[in-house]
C-alpha cells in the first residue's frame, strides 16, 4: 500500500557517541508524534545499523542502510551483503543514490542486481533517480529519469516491483540548499507514476511512494509533501538535526 514516508540519509556523518546522541533526541520526539499517517525511515552508516534497530524495537521507526554489494557472498573485501543486513533486521536499503553513481561508478545494471539481492532478503529498496543539472537545462530530464527506472527496474516481475520504494532526487539539490519547486517535483513525480501505469498497470502504480529528495527541509517539506504524488521525502543534511528531521515529519 502507498505510504507517506520520510527517510533520513545520514550519509558518511558521526561518530559513535554522536550517532547515539541523536537517534536518543529523535526516537524522544518521535515518541510525542502520532506516526499512524507517516513511515520514518533512518538510514544511518553501517556501523551503526545495529544500534539503530535497537533503538527501532522500542521506537517507532525503520531502519535502513545506504548502500549493499551486488554479490551474495565470499571474497569481496569491503562489500555488505543484503544478507548481513536481514541478519540484523534491516528493512529498507537506499540503493542508486547519485553520489553513489558520481563515486563509485554505480551503474543501473549494477542497481539491478542489488535490488535482486535486496528483494530475495525480503528488504525493501529505496532506488534514487534524478538527473544532473545540465540534462535538465537541456530539457533532458525526463528522458533521464526514464532510463535510470527502466534499466534498473523494469525488468522486475510486478510483485517485486510493488515493494520497491522511488525516490526521485534532482543531483542539482542535493546538498545546494536549491529546492525543485513543488510544480517541478510534481511534475517528475507525476511522470514517475506514469511510467510505472504503463509498465506495470493502475494499480502498482497507484500503491508505489515517490519520495523527493534534495534540500528537503523544515522550511519547505509542507509545500512539497502537500503535491498529490509527493509521497515523502529522502533527507540528507536536515535529518541530522533532530529538530529539524522531527519538523519534517510532522509537516504531514
Ligand atoms: P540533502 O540530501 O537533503 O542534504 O540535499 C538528500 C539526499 O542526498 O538524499
């Protein structure tokens, strides 16, 4: 079923004590939230995603990782499998973020296989597309987001394709402090659902949380989120101050 959910990305942010200190200052406020209408998601390094699902059980969030190996198992120093993160309740995985394609050379066949591992360990990903800022100037951007969706997803069967969650996040926000306006994420995120009508019918699409993410904060999440195909947000910067990240969840 389509969810409202809000899923903050910590990216490569805090120590231990300081990883912590915060998921204590947001579990505290989201304990004073009615969360019936919104699934927070977080998503924090690695190391971490043991403290947070235990900080989960008790709390009421789920716990994601950033990123999983395309391989399943063996010699592949450095990698986490999708394995390793069902092992310690992980529920959700961030796979395709574009500083993951800028830097380590992600590629949508790539994104393929992690959600083939992903979806076989029963958790869910939360595939980023988005285009970069000249694409768009080009009037490219479509055709961009176009691509990403149907190399890495679309030869998924419709029962595994309505467990994936998309986030469509403009390279050009993120981390900029410049937002798309809301005509501009609507208008994306309208075509998103589009194209997953024509792929896989009405009511996958219908049933799919399109979250937008970029420069998604405080200020503006109640604007965005107010779009009929908005369904959320994926927040980088403003999720690592728990005031911030508690605001935008209760702009629902
Ligand atoms: P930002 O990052 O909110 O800091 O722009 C969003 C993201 O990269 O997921």
């Amino acid at each position: 079923m389509r969810r409202n959910i809000v899923a903050g990305n910590w990216k490569m942010n805090k120590t231990f004590q300081e990883a912590d200190d915060l998921i204590n200052e947001i579990s505290e406020g989201l304990d004073e939230l009615n969360l019936r209408n919104v699934d927070v998601i977080m998503c924090p390094p690695f190391p971490y995603l043991e403290l947070m699902t235990d900080y989960a059980q008790e709390a009421n969030f789920g716990v994601g990782a950033q990123n999983v190996s395309c391989y399943e198992t063996g010699a592949y120093t450095g990698e986490v499998s999708a394995k390793m993160l069902q092992s310690i309740d992980v529920e959700y995985c961030i796979i395709g973020h574009s500083e993951r394609r800028k830097y380590f050379n992600e590629t949508d066949e790539m994104l393929t296989l992690k959600a083939g591992m992903l979806l076989k360990c029963g958790i869910l990903p939360i595939f980023c597309c988005g285009e970069e800022l000249p694409e768009r100037e080009a009037g490219n951007h479509f055709n961009v987001v176009k691509k990403q969706l149907e190399t890495a997803l679309f030869g998924l069967d419709p029962l595994d394709f309505a467990k994936i969650i998309v986030a469509y996040e403009p390279v050009w926000a993120i981390g900029t402090g410049v937002t798309a306006t809301t005509e501009q994420a609507q208008e994306m995120h309208a075509y998103i659902r589009s194209l997953i009508t024509d792929k896989y019918g009405k009511e996958v699409a219908k049933n799919t949380s399109i979250l937008y993410g970029g420069s998604c904060n405080a200020k503006n999440a109640k604007e965005l989120f107010a779009n009929p195909d908005v369904d959320g947000g994926l927040i980088g910067g403003a999720s690592l101050v728990a005031e911030d990240f508690i605001k935008i969840i209760k702009s629902f």
